[in-house]
C-alpha cells in the first residue's frame, strides 16, 4: 500500500548556511505511512557533530516539508561537519557548516495555472510559471495563502522555469494538512534553500485554470 516516508532533500555533503540546517520532505513510498501526523517530522531523529549527539529543533516550512535545525553550540564550537541520524542509528544526511550566506530572493512568477480531472484517473496539479528561472540554491517552492500560511510545495530543479506547487494523482499520497489551491484564489509563493531557510515571499497572484473543464471520464 502506498504511503508517505521521510527523504532528505538537503544533498549528502551540502555546505549550508550556520543559521539553517537539513530539510526533509514526506515523499510517496510503497511501504509508507498513512499516519496522522507529519512523516517528515521524525522525533527520534537526531544531529551528530563532533563527539556530540543532539536533538535537532524541528521546524514545519510547509505540510510534509520540516526543517531540522542544527543546535546552537553545533554552530558556535568550531565543528565543520555534521550528520543526521535516523532512530537506528543509521545516517540519512550529511553537511559541512559555512560561512552564513544571503536569502535568496522572492520568486518571480509569471502564471500560477490550476488543472483537474475527475473520473478513473483524477488530478489536480497547480503549475507554476516563471518569470525567472529558479535559483540554483532552491530545493523547494512552497504555496502559501495571501497571509502566508502554507498550503503545498512541490521541489525545484536550479534553472526550471516552470515547476508543480501541488501534485495529486490517484495514486499519490499527499502530506496530512495539504490544501489544493484553485482558480480565483490568491496565493503567495516562496523559496526554500538547501539550509530550509526561506527566502522573501512573491506579492499574491490569482490562480487561473488551465483550461475549461473537462468532461468526467466514463
């Protein structure tokens, strides 16, 4: 049955900024969980620096999308390298500490274009245009409402100008707390960086359908 499980989206041996730390999303597996909960907060993780285990502080970007903080004196005592480590002990992700470096800025978006169909294959997908490709330091674009609380994400590829903020397919499981955003609304959009940091939010753009509706399929 298929489910949601934790992936590390921070790439094994990034150098982040000492103000972030690791990223992990609830990505589809046919073993996975379809808990309450968010998958991608795993309690049990822990931080590995140095001859120090610790527990991270766990930070929700976006349903299914947490950030695991390093701790402070991770930071402040001269240890470069770090790993994370699941409940058996078995490291998921790796980085190197750098130098604190710039947020990267708001999104510039051309179109947000809401698409659906119902019947044997349902979706709805939300694609997002660029006006401007997406910086090579994003991993991930989150949807959030005008007042900026978060809806859906979808991952980026450095350079993409057009990415899914929302992707529902009869066979996918979303993260618990995931709203689909529909023509007519307004929403926002910002980065998040390797390090889960966010950057500057986009002003609120009207989402439009990407066509007329479709017929249901038989």
């Amino acid at each position: 049955m298929w489910g949601l499980a934790p992936s590390v989206l921070t790439k094994s041996g990034a150098t982040i900024s000492p103000d972030g730390g690791i990223v992990v999303g609830a990505d589809d597996d046919e073993d996975g969980a379809t808990d309450p909960g968010d998958v991608a907060a795993q309690a049990g993780w822990r931080v590995k620096y140095g001859s120090r285990v610790a527990s991270p502080t766990l930070v929700t970007l976006a349903p299914g999308l947490v950030l695991y903080k390093l701790p402070a004196d991770a930071v402040g005592n001269g240890v470069k390298d770090g790993q994370l480590i699941d409940d058996k002990r078995k490291t998921v992700g790796s980085i190197t500490l750098g130098p604190k470096t710039a947020l990267l800025g708001a999104p510039k978006i051309k179109k947000l274009m809401h698409d659906t169909r119902q019947g044997r294959r349902p979706y709805g997908k939300l694609t997002v245009e660029l006006a401007a490709a997406a910086p090579e330091g994003a991993i991930a674009l989150v949807i959030a409402d005008a007042k900026g609380k978060p809806r859906s994400w979808g991952k980026v590829s450095g350079g993409a100008m057009s990415l899914l903020g929302y992707n529902r397919t009869r066979c996918k499981v979303l993260a618990n707390g995931t709203i689909e955003s529909k023509p007519g609304e307004r929403v926002t959009a910002y980065w998040i960086d390797a390090s889960g940091r966010k950057s500057a939010a986009s002003g609120a753009v009207a989402i439009v359908s990407e066509r007329p509706a479709p017929a249901d399929e038989d």
